[in-house]
C-alpha cells in the first residue's frame, strides 16, 4: 500500500468522525438535552453544551474535505448526477418504506407538498445541506478557476473580504444581521472550499503540523463551550443575551471555523497503519453522505432518537449510555444500508453502460465535461 492510499484514509477517517459527529448533534438536539436561550442550564444541559461544542465543527470540516480534494479535480457532470440519484433514491424510497411500516400514514407521504419536496429535494431544501452543496458545486468550476489564476495575495485577500462578511461581523455582533444564514448557505460553503483550495495548493504557517492543528481544535472548543454556558447563565439570570447565546454554536462563528480548521490540519498530517485498518476506513467511507440522506430524511430526522430510546434519561450517565447507543445503532444501520445502495447502483451504472443508450449519454457527458475544462 503506498504512502498517498493511506493519506487518504487519514482524511475518509475524519469524513467517519465529522459524520458521528453530526449524528451526535442531531441526537442532542431531538432529545432536548441543549438548553434553550434564557433557561437555567442543568447538569444534563452543561454536558450537552459541551458535547456539542466538540462536535459543532463536522460540517465545516466535510465542507472543507470537498474543497480540497474537489479544488483541482475538472467538474464532472457524471458525479453530480449520481449525488442526485442517491439523494433520489431516498426522498422517494423511505417514505412508501415507512407507509408499509406503519410509521409514516398514506396519507401524509401522498400529500402534493410531500411528493413535491421528494421530487426536487435541491431546490424545496428537503435537506438544507444539500442544497447549499449542490450550489456550492455549481460553482465549483468558477471557484477552481479563481484557485487556479489568482495570485496568492489576490486569493488570501479574497478570502479575508468574504470572511469579514460571512464570519467575523456576525461573530461579534450581539444583534442578528439579515443576511446572516448561521452558515447554513452556499456562501459560506464557497468560503470554506476557497480555503481548502487555499490550504492545498499554499498550506499555512499558522496552523502547519498536526500537533499545533489539535491544539486550536481543542482550544477553539473548549472557549466555545466555556463562552456558551457563561452566556447560557447570564441570559437566564438576566435575560440579555438572547441571541447571541446561540451564535458559538452557528457553523460561521470564528470559532467553529478555527476549530474545524485544526482539526482538519491534525488529520491531514496523521499517520495511519496501512493493511486492514485503512482498508475498513475507506469502505465505509463512502457511506457517510448516505447516513445523512436516511438519518435526516423529512420523515424520520425528527423522530428516529425518541423511536429508539423512547423516554429520555434525566441523569447525565443514562443520557451518555442512551445517545452512546442511539448514535452507533442508526450509523451502523445507515452505513449498512448505503453500502447496498452502492453496490445496487454499480450494477445498474455498468448494466446501463453497455446499452446504446448508455453509450450515447456517456459520449453526451464526455462532451459537457471538456467544455466545463474549458
């Protein structure tokens, strides 16, 4: 095995961690264990706020995962289309799915407005993840042009002015700006993969070798979690603070992003033992999109933690064993699940490729993609 395959599962290992973590954040959040603004946090809401304080950066890391490795890679047509069918494959199948289980009534998954949302996931926002990926990768081959062109001083200067927009202003405002979509937008993901792009092709001094790169991780965290329970206890005490006792825990916060950042940068310079280890990291890898798509699916995202543990423990050591348990259940389920989807659609890609339909949108697409090369 040589030294570029196990580089690369250092970073399919983080895409597996940025995954648990989101699924650990979605448990917090369904099970109610996050305070809400101006109220008293407990035992229970202390443990929450800080869980999800080392957990808030998945997303901006898988963000910053698609940036590096997409930043010099040609657009493809061809992967955009099999991201929509696999996130087809689910709005559409999961909802007859649980009619037959009895989970979800005929009734609710025949609802115009339902099948609607199904049929056009990217443009409803069935998944609000989705949708800022998808723009973000429409404009992928502008965004690796520029990464491309740019001279260093142009790009890094580029990337500030977005952050002055994106992430620093909102970072320090106590008042909420109208623009500001908490880096739940394709701007922001456009940031972020300018970044990674950036980081690729120029690395950075600051955030250079692993050991510096787990330390901001750990250190942008734990100030978040400090930052969020003081201004947790002020608003209850006080009530000021209202909005912005939520705002560490938006994905364009400095501190999310610096988190994120190290983490990335700790990853990027692990070292992996080869052999079987990286061989179980890189199958699964592929996984993970598909246990967000089944996870976070309109009809299941805000039921599936309460379905399995049904009441929530009130002690914080029954909380842990319950989302513990909850967590590894729904990502071995959805893992499992998505690996056969995989395969499935392997077999009808090659099966489809062989017929002279295949043929000519093979041709079709070979055509889009040099025009994209430009």
């Amino acid at each position: 095995m040589n030294g570029s395959q196990d580089r690369m599962a250092n970073f399919e290992l983080l895409r597996i961690l940025a995954m648990l973590m989101v699924v650990v954040m979605h448990f917090l959040s369904h099970t109610g264990a996050l305070p809400a603004s101006g109220e008293e946090p407990g035992e229970l809401g202390i443990l929450a706020i800080l869980i999800e304080s080392f957990c808030i950066v998945a997303v901006n890391c898988f963000v910053l995962l698609s940036g590096w490795f997409l930043s010099e890679k040609a657009f493809s047509v061809r992967r955009l289309l099999r991201l929509l069918c696999q996130i087809l494959f689910y709005t559409l199948l999961i909802p007859p799915v649980l009619v037959l289980a009895g989970v979800l009534e005929a009734s609710g998954a025949l609802n115009p407005y339902h099948i609607w949302n199904s049929l056009f996931p990217v443009q409803s926002g069935h998944y609000w993840f989705v949708t800022a990926y998808v723009v973000m990768l429409l404009f992928s081959p502008i965004l690796n042009g520029a990464l491309r062109t740019l001279s260093r001083r142009a790009l890094k200067l580029t990337i500030l002015l977005l952050l002055c927009f994106f992430c620093f202003g909102k970072s320090v405002s106590p008042f909420l700006f109208a623009s500001d979509h908490f880096g739940y937008d394709f701007g922001w993901f456009i940031c972020l993969y300018l970044i990674a792009g950036y980081l690729k092709k120029y690395g950075s001094t600051f955030l250079y070798g692993k050991k510096r790169g787990g330390m901001v991780y750990l250190l942008s965290c734990g100030l978040t979690a400090v930052l969020v329970t003081v201004l947790q206890l002020v608003c209850a005490e006080t009530g000021a603070f209202q909005y912005y006792v939520s705002v560490p825990f938006h994905y364009n916060f400095i501190l999310a992003l610096t988190g994120a950042l190290g983490l990335f940068v700790f990853f990027a310079r692990l070292s992996l033992p080869g052999g079987k280890t990286s061989r179980l990291i890189r199958l699964i890898s592929p996984a993970m999109f598909g246990v967000y798509l089944i996870h976070e699916q309109m009809d299941i995202y805000s039921g599936w933690a309460l379905w399995i543990v049904g009441e929530v423990s009130e002690h914080t050591g029954g909380y842990l064993i319950q989302m513990a348990e909850s967590v590894l259940l729904v990502f071995a389920v959805c893992v499992c699940a998505d690996l056969l989807r995989g395969r499935l659609f392997a077999l009808a890609e090659r099966r489809i490729g062989r017929t002279k339909l295949g043929k000519r949108l093979d041709a079709f697409f070979g055509r889009v993609d040099e025009v994209m090369k430009g």
